[in-house]
C-alpha cells in the first residue's frame, strides 16, 4: 500500500451504537477518500491473527472477544500523511485521554471498546489493508 493510506475498522461497539454514518461523515470531511469498505465480522482466528502483536498482553482474551462479537467496517482510507493524521483523528487509544474532537472522545466508551481502530505505521497500514482487501477490491 502506497504510504499515503491507512487502514481503520469501526469497531463492533461503535456498529452496534449505530455510529457507522456519523464516524464516516467525519473522517471524509477530514479529508480522506475511501479506497476499499465493506462490512465483516471477525471470526476468532481472524482477530487473534491481528492483533497477534498483543498475544501476551493481559486484556489479549477480551479484545479479541470484543471484536469478534459484531459486525465490524473495515477500510482503507487515502489522504497525504494518512497514518498520522488518522491516529490524530482518532484520539488516544484510553477515551477519557483522548482530545476534544477525536472520534474515540466523541464514540469510544473505554479503553477497550474504543470504536475505532488505525493503523500504527505504513508498514502495518499495507499489512492489515491485504489483511482484509483483495487487490480487486483496492480502488
Ligand atoms: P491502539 O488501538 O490505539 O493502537 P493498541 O495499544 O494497539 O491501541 O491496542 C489495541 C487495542 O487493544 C486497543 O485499541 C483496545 O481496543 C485494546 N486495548 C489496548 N489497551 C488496552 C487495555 O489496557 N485494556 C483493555 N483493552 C486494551
Ligand atoms: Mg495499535
């Protein structure tokens, strides 16, 4: 993946809550362009596969419960400087830490359920983005 992309899922909190369109609304006004979307649910190999950086962290059994337990959207956005300027758009990864403005301080209820997941790096943006799109499905 080009390193002008992110990828994000919306995370099954943030769907159930029924936060899909308003989460899109902003970050398109913030200025990326969907590249890929679609909505999936994670089966458990799926998420463990993920986030298998995170495999000896204590909280490793709920997330992966958590974001197995609903639809997710998952997507890969476009937009200069896109890794960072999504981290930024999403806030902290602790809600309650996370600045006015940021989708987790406006969607997130805690540090777990936090609706909204970025990538870290370029690296991973192109990891997770082949994750969950196939090249015919990457516009
Ligand atoms: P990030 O999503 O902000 O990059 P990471 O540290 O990569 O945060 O953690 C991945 C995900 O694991 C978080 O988004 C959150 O859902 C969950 N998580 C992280 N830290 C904790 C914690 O201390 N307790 C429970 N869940 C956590
Ligand atoms: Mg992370």
């Amino acid at each position: 993946m080009p390193s002008n992309r992110t990828f994000t899922m919306i995370k099954p909190d943030a769907v159930e809550n029924g936060y899909i369109g308003a989460i899109l609304t902003k970050i398109i006004a913030s200025g990326f362009r969907i590249v890929s979307m679609k909505m999936t649910q994670l089966s458990q190999r799926d998420a463990e596969l993920f986030y298998a950086i995170h495999k000896e962290r204590s909280f490793f059994n709920d997330l992966v419960s958590f974001m197995t337990r609903g639809p997710i959207v998952a997507a890969i956005l476009e937009k200069e400087n896109a890794v960072d300027d999504f981290r930024t758009l999403i806030g902290a990864t602790n809600p309650k830490e996370a600045a006015d403005g940021t989708l987790r301080k406006q969607f997130a209820s805690s540090v777990g359920e936090n609706a909204v997941h970025g990538s870290d790096s370029n690296e991973n943006a192109e990891i997770e983005g082949a994750f969950h799109f196939s090249g015919r499905e990457i516009f």
